[in-house]
C-alpha cells in the first residue's frame, strides 16, 4: 500500500513501473485476501513451468527497476 501512496507517478519513463507493480500486488493481495479458495484452485491447476516463467519475468522487472534507480543520470 506503500507503493501506491507514495509512488503513484504516471510518466512516461521506467518509473511508471514502480507504480503499476505496487497496483499488481496490491490487487494480488485483495484478491488472494478476499477469494482465497478461488486463488488456491487456481493455482494448484497451474504447472510448475508457468510458476517458472512468471518468477522469471519478476525478476528482469525488478532488475530493470534496480538498475535504472541506481543510474546517477536517472535518464
């Protein structure tokens, strides 16, 4: 919730980033909050390969962000 209060920054740069992925998992959060059967359902029918891949795409999104937050010309 942090995220979203602090960072809502709509550019049209890297940063917007930061802001959807505090959007996401907030949604992810209510969502798994609030229908947590649905979600656990859901989830067991998934393959591990699709886990995989999802992790995967989290983790070039975080190193984007860390990368480019750590640029002295933050261009």
């Amino acid at each position: 919730m942090q995220i979203v209060r602090a960072h809502n920054h709509w550019a049209r740069d890297w940063t917007v980033l930061v802001t959807l992925s505090g959007w996401f998992f907030l949604a992810l959060g209510l969502f798994r909050m609030f229908a947590a059967g649905l979600y656990q359902r859901g989830s067991q029918s998934t393959s591990a390969g699709v886990f995989m891949a999802l992790e995967g795409l989290l983790l070039v999104l975080a190193l984007i962000m860390t990368l480019k937050a750590y640029r002295t010309d933050h261009g």
